[in-house]
C-alpha cells in the first residue's frame, strides 16, 4: 500500500526481486517488472515490457540491470566480427533497440531515475536520447561483497551512492564463471549489499524531500 510516509518505486529489468524486496522491507510500495517472471513468485511483480507502465505515478524508477550486451565497451567487438549465428545487421539492431530502451528509460517522466549498466562505447551513447555521463561507478565490494564487477550509475534527483562497507576480496567472479544456459541470469543478478544501500540513502533522501 502506498502511503504518505512511504515512496511508490518501480524497479525495472529485475526478474530475482532483490532491489525491489530491499526498499519493501523499509515500508515502501515496490514493484519489479521483467519480461520473465520473478524468481520470488511475489504478487509485487509485473510481467512485460516496462514502458507500458512508465506513466503509472512512480516517485522513483531504478533499473536495476537492463539488457546491455549491445551497449557495453565488452562487447563492441561483436558491431563488426558477431558471434556465430548472428550477422552484423543483427547486432546494429539489437544495439538500437537496447538504446531505444535505456532512452526511455532515461526520460521516462519520473522524479528520480536510476539506471545500472556497465561502461558503454561510444555508438551506444550516440543513439541514446538525452545522454549525459554516468554520476559514478561502484563495486561490490564497497558494500559488503568481496569481489569486482564494476558498474555504473546514471542518477536524475538522486545523490550518489555512499560506500557502506569495504571488504577485502577483489575476485572477479561473474567473469569466470563458465559456459550454460543460465550464465547470463547469474551475470545480471543484483547485489543485496547494492540494493540495501540504495533503499536505505535513497529513500531517506526522498522521503525527506517529500516531507
């Protein structure tokens, strides 16, 4: 229930609920909405594609990892040599249409807008409506997870993460992990330490700003 003292958030690409369970449990109406069904079977998640529900009355949209294969400096090399079964073509098209939606996600007519993505390369950030550069970028084990995977922040209203908890450990295990169906699912799985720190300073700060 969305109540006076509490924010109404979507959170975007996020099928595992992580981001969307951690600004709940602080008394806050989430959703997450995904193409796929969330892994939590929660009644909180919205299956399809989340443009549709962009102009729902949000206060806050954070996107927790869109779909980035194209629009990332690791894989540039596939614009011009793609993997196998793909053609060039394909790949410029899978790029436009992962910049289409990192477009509007961007603009979307909400308050304050987080989205998470890896470095892009330059026809990525070419095509997006309105590009501006990232606000920052982190690591996990800045908050609590011993292992690197950088990652950026693009933020509209919103202040930049603050660091909750530096640990040793600098192993890069998403990168290693090997070959199968379901890598890609455990690539883009959103750290607890991350999403707790942004419903903790993220929503205090709004919340603020409302009252």
């Amino acid at each position: 229930m969305h109540t006076a003292e509490s924010l109404k958030v979507l959170v975007a690409c996020e099928f595992s609920g992580t981001v969307r369970r951690a600004f709940a449990h602080r008394g806050h109406d989430a959703w997450s909405c995904d193409l796929l069904p969330s892994e939590d079977r929660s009644n909180k998640h919205i299956i399809g594609d989340v443009r549709e529900i962009l102009d729902d009355g949000w206060d806050m949209l954070i996107v927790a990892h869109p779909p980035c294969t194209r629009l990332c400096n690791s894989g540039v090399r596939w614009l011009s040599v793609p993997p196998s079964g793909k053609t060039i073509d394909q790949m410029w098209q899978e790029l436009d249409a992962g910049c289409d939606l990192f477009s509007d996600l961007w603009n979307a007519r909400i308050d304050r807008i987080a989205i998470e993505n890896p470095v892009m390369h330059k026809h990525a950030k070419s095509r997006i409506r309105n590009y501006c550069p990232p606000a920052q970028s982190i690591q996990p084990w800045q908050f609590g997870h011993g292992e690197t995977k950088r990652t950026c922040l693009w933020l509209k209203n919103l202040p930049a993460l603050e660091a909750t908890k530096i640990v040793p450990g600098r192993t890069p295990r998403v990168h290693r992990m090997p070959p199968g169906p379901e890598r890609w699912k455990e690539r883009s799985r959103f750290f607890e330490g991350v999403a707790n720190a942004m419903a903790d300073q993220w929503g205090n700060i709004a919340q603020q700003d409302a009252a």
